[in-house]
C-alpha cells in the first residue's frame, strides 16, 4: 500500500529503533509498530526482568530529533478471547507508556489499516504549519471578578489555589501581589502570607514567582 501510493519515496532498510521512519521534510515521525502478540510477548520477563518492549521504549525516548510514535495493530478483543492475560494489566501499560514516556498510542484495525495510517501521518508530515499564536491557558471570560484575580494569580509558577488565595487576601488585590513579589523581600513576603496561609508557603515558590516578576521578557 505504502509503495502504491508513495512510489519511490518509500525506502526499505533495516531500522536500529522502530519500525517505520516518515521523513515528510516539514517533520519526521519514528513508529514502532506492534501487533497484540508482538505486544503480549514483549510484556513478558526477559533475562533483565523487564519486558523486551521497556528496553524498545528506552531507546526511542532517548531521540529527541523525531516524533515517537507506538502503533498497536489488531483486535484488543483478542487479549480476552484466546489469551489468559489480564486485559487490564494491558491497558495499564499502554497508559503508562503515554504517562512515563510521553509517546502517544495509535490504534490501528489491520495492515491496512496500518498503511492508511501511515501514509496520513506521511502527509501531515509534509504540511507545513504557518507560526501563530496559540493560547496557553482556557479563557477566563465568564469567571466572576474574584475568580479572574484567582486565575491570574495561579499563573505564577508552582502557585496553587490556597497559596493564590492567601496571596490576594494578603495584599487585597492583583497588583497589591505584583507589587509585593517585585518589591519585598523574601522572608517579609512568606511572614505576611502565613498569616491569610496558616503555614509559611515554601521559599522557592516565592523565590520562582519573583524571578518570574523581574525577569526581562523578550518575545519574537
């Protein structure tokens, strides 16, 4: 299917990781395919301990100059039907793979599939994406006043809901915790704020929110 529709843009070699590199000039994709058998077998304890596929993930993680990409081919049903393994213990570490790894899992029905999915990914590969601006945080247009400051505030990092809260209630307004974060020491500002807090609030969250509030911003 791949040569069909691709001609000589498709190349056969052999790969030291994944199975399938997509080179589409705008972006570059590295797939490592698996039917539900390759998957259950590469679960199972090898001479290490591990699942051969643990080792497989290492060494896609350690690329950083691609998209990685985990492609599961065939029924998931099968697992319950022939198989004696937990089918939640296989779901598990799909969902693990995504958490630990960060590579996202692509399901697929059959080769055919496979090859559809691979040639959209192919092209999407060769698309290229105009620059523009994209917005970092939900829109806070329907939130009362109150839960506007709240939200701003929360944008600091490490900043959670009650360390906003006793911030604002600390210095009565937005400003009031700009000002405070730009101006006052350190200690003073985790003083005050234990009062509205109940606890002095840690020093490098106060310290990582005034590097934040001082540091010179310069933007394309």
């Amino acid at each position: 299917m791949l040569v069909n529709i691709l001609g000589e843009q498709v190349a056969v070699r052999k790969l030291e990781v994944g199975d399938y590199l997509l080179d589409g000039g705008e972006g570059i994709a590295l797939v490592e395919r698996k039917t539900i058998t390759d998957l259950l077998n590469s679960m199972k304890p090898d001479e290490t301990g591990r699942g051969r596929i643990w080792s497989q993930l290492d060494q896609l993680a350690e690329l950083d100059s691609c998209e990685k990409i985990l492609l599961i081919e065939g029924w998931m049903g099968i697992v319950r039907k022939v198989t004696e393994w937990n089918e939640a213990s296989v779901y598990r570490l799909l969902e693990s793979v995504q958490k630990a790894y960060g590579i996202p899992v692509v399901y697929t029905p059959d080769w055919k599939g496979t090859g559809c999915y691979l040639v959209a990914k192919y092209k999407s590969l060769r698309e290229r994406r105009e620059p523009r601006d994209l917005r970092l945080r939900a829109s806070s247009a329907s939130m009362s006043e109150e839960e506007q400051a709240l939200y701003l505030i929360e944008g600091l990092p490490r900043v959670g809901p009650a360390l906003a809260k006793a911030m604002l209630k600390t210095y009565g307004s937005v400003k009031g915790v700009i000002d405070a974060l730009a101006e006052k020491p350190t200690p003073l500002i985790r003083d005050e704020i234990a009062k509205a807090l109940g606890r002095k609030p840690p020093e490098s969250v106060i310290k990582q929110a005034k590097e934040l509030i001082l540091r010179k911003i310069e933007l394309d």
